[in-house]
C-alpha cells in the first residue's frame, strides 16, 4: 500500500509541474520549435499615468497592462481614460518603438491614437475619445512603477 500511495504521488508531482511550466511559458516559439522571449513581457504591470486632457484637465491614475491572450503584437490597458478596471480594456498595438490604438469603443467612448515608447518604463501616448457629446484630445505619459 505504501509503495502504491508513493507512485501515486510522484505521478500527482510531475503531472502538477508539467501543467505549471505549460502555463506560465513566458517565451514564443518560433516556427523551427525554438523560442524566442515575448518582448511583451517589459510590459506588463502597474503603470502610472499623467494625462492631460481637453476636458478634464490633468489627471493622474494608476494603469495595469497585461498582454493579449490571443494577439502575439497587443497590449492590453485597463483603466484606460481613467473609466474603470472593469470597464475600460483598450488595446494597444506594438510595432517596434511604435503604439497604435486602434478605434475602439470603450465604455462608450470611441478612441483612437497613437504613441511612442521611449524605454522600457516610459511610453508617450496621444488619442481622442469621443462619447458623443464632444470629442476630448489627450496626451498622456505613462510611467512604470
């Protein structure tokens, strides 16, 4: 019974690690079975961001950046526009030193933009939003935490 109860548990332990390494693979593969790292990676976090806005001014407010489960080139914000961590996911585009955020609707609001990033902690951001009643221009820097 022990020797069951042993074989049992390796088999539970190599299972559990080789399911673990699947899911947290930070890496892309290329097409000759190698990967590559996910330049996405530099990032992703909290991020701080000072806007400065048509309609409201300056406003400063905390931004979580995590990558595109589906999109190997994408970004994703939350709390984009200040709008909420629930409601406001806009989608970045990268290419090289380039940003793109591409027209989308976000909490009723219609943005579209562009940007640079600087480094791997500062990205320059420009876009309108428009929820109907007017349309906003924005420029906003984002800083890593």
């Amino acid at each position: 019974m022990k020797s069951y109860l042993k074989y049992t548990f390796f088999i539970a332990v190599i299972v559990f690690y080789s399911c673990a390494a699947d899911n947290e693979k930070e890496d892309n593969p290329t097409p000759n079975g190698t990967t590559q790292p996910d330049f996405r990676n530099v990032y992703v976090g909290t991020w701080v961001c000072n806007e400065q806005s048509t309609v409201f001014g300056t406003t400063t407010y905390s931004v979580d950046i995590t990558k595109h489960t589906t999109i190997a080139s994408r970004i994703v914000a939350s709390n984009f526009y200040n709008l909420g961590f629930a409601n406001s996911n806009a989608q970045f585009e990268i290419s090289g030193n380039s940003i793109s955020i591409f027209q989308q609707t976000i909490s009723g609001y219609n943005v579209v933009g562009s940007g640079t990033i600087t480094n791997s902690s500062t990205m320059n951001l420009s876009y309108t939003t428009d929820d109907g009643s007017g349309i906003d221009s924005v420029t906003a820097v984002y800083t890593k935490n």
